[in-house]
C-alpha cells in the first residue's frame, strides 16, 4: 500500500513532466493534451496556470504574422517579459528558460523587421529583440540599418551591447563613452547588462569618489574618470566620436591631450592645459591631480 501511494503522488509529477517536455519542444498541442490530463485528474495543482502561459506563447507565436504597429510590439514584447519569462523561470530554471525564450525572441524580432525606429517606443525594434533572442551578429547589423543610429541613445546601446558579446569590452569604450554622454540612464542599463567585471569595478570605484552631484547624472562624467584611473583606455577612448561637445566630453577630450603633454614632457603647456582643466570641471581636476 505505501509502494503505491508513492505511485500516485509521483503520477502529477510524471504529468507535468509530459507538458513540460513539449513545451521544451514548441509543441503547444502536445503540452496542452499533456495539461488537459493532468488538470483532469489534479484540478487544484499550482503548476497549471503556469504551463498555461507558456503554452499560449508557443500557440501565438506559431499562429503570429509580420508586426506593422509599434503598440503591438510593446504589447506582445511586454507579455513576455513581465508574464512568460517568470512563469518559464519557475518551471524550467534560469538556464532553461533562457534557451527557452530566446526563440520566441528572435521569431518576434523576425516579426517586427519592418517597423522604424520610434522615440516613442524605443525599445519596440527588432535590434532590442535580437539583444533578447542573443543573436548578436542580429543585433548589430539591425542597429547598423537605423539611421543616424550612433546619434540616439537607444540604438547606440543596443551596438555597444551587441559589440560587447561580439568583440570584447575594449572595442566597446568608445561607444560607452559616447552613450554616457548622451544618455547617463541607458548607460547605466547597459553597464548592468553587461555584467563585465573590470567595467563593474571602474563602475564601483567611481560612484565611492568621483565628487559630483552623488546621483546618476555623475556618470556623464564616468568615461573621463575612467580615463584618468587607467590611462591604457585611451587607445580606445580616443576613437570616441564626437557628441554634442558638452563639459564631460570636453573635459575627455582634454585628458586624453594632457596625457600626451606628460608622456612627452612638455611642461609649460602641460601647466596651461592643467589650468583649463580646472575651469572647465574643478570635479574632474580635482580627481586627476589626485592620481599625480
């Protein structure tokens, strides 16, 4: 009698097992015979709701035509961030669901290939989507198409992310540097996206002594302080293009001219430059004349 009561509280197991491996396949007719059964013989089970949306993305991604309006991307983008990935989480773990998702990820960046970018909607683009799916071969050739893509925030993170996975941080400074100036927030985003440890520890160092405003919109000043800590950054900062000319640029542009000065040892104009510095940001001097 135990051996068989054993049986019977595993058989809700095994059922849900069954939809789970279909669903691991895409294969929503399969999941939802394997769900009808498990639903009719453990009504109260807590896993069903779950299987249920995943089996509804799979059902609406196969039955799903191209996208042409930009609040349909941001609805169907939107269900799968804030519905399907918590619930595949749950079910099939961090890893599983990753793999898992990026499927339908890429299918909705396929969707939406013909939709421009909008500042509206800014993170409904197929690039965004390839990002999701980690295509980022995707990803970077969707960006390259956006005109005047390295002049707007949104585009120019999804390159510098993009490029990140495809060539390595140093490749990537100069656009990080760029989007910093831009836009501190998506900066931000991406940096935490990252997740790169000598980007985190530049990142850590500079928000415990860089002494500006102790809020996000310091790191409009990261790249030059960055600069300044690890003076080998400026084979690749140099290759920054030029922004809107701001204070924060200015003061970069600046470093990396001081940098030559010192290296050369010319020191009148290494002093001059030194006192534009000052006038310029006395929060960026003040942190370069700390490490001399």
């Amino acid at each position: 009698m135990d051996q068989l009561d054993i049986f019977a509280n595993s058989r809700d197991v095994t059922l849900r097992n069954d939809a789970l491996t279909a669903l691991q396949r895409y294969d929503g007719a399969g999941a939802r015979r394997a769900m009808q059964t498990l639903a009719a013989e453990y009504p109260t089970d807590p896993h069903l709701q779950l299987l249920e949306l995943l089996a509804t993305a799979i059902d609406d991604d196969a039955r799903a035509a191209s996208i042409g309006r930009h609040d349909a991307a941001m609805e169907t983008a939107t269900m799968l961030t804030v519905h399907v990935r918590p619930a595949a989480i749950q079910l099939l773990g961090h890893r599983e669901a990753k793999a898992w998702l990026s499927a339908l990820w890429q299918r909705l960046a396929q969707r939406c290939a013909a939709l421009e970018y909008r500042p509206r909607y800014a993170d409904c683009h197929s690039a965004a989507f390839w990002l999701q799916a980690g295509d980022w071969h995707a990803a970077r050739q969707c960006v390259g198409a956006t005109g005047s893509w390295r002049r707007i925030p949104a585009p120019l993170a999804w390159m510098a992310e993009a490029t990140y996975h495809l060539e390595g941080i140093e490749a990537t400074w100069p656009m990080l540097a760029e989007l910093a100036w831009l836009s501190p927030a998506r900066f931000d985003t991406v940096a935490s996206r990252l997740t790169d440890a000598s980007l985190d520890a530049l990142l850590l160092a500079f928000n415990a002594q860089f002494e500006g405003n102790g809020d996000g919109s310091d790191l409009v000043y990261f790249p030059v302080w960055a600069l300044i800590e690890k003076p080998g950054l400026a084979r690749w900062l140099v290759q920054a293009q030029p922004s809107r000319r701001l204070t924060p640029e200015r003061a970069m542009r600046l470093v990396l001219n001081l940098l030559i000065l010192e290296r050369e040892g010319r020191q009148r104009e290494l002093l001059t430059r030194r006192r534009e510095l000052q006038e310029l940001s006395p929060a960026v001097y003040r942190a370069y004349m700390r490490t001399r």
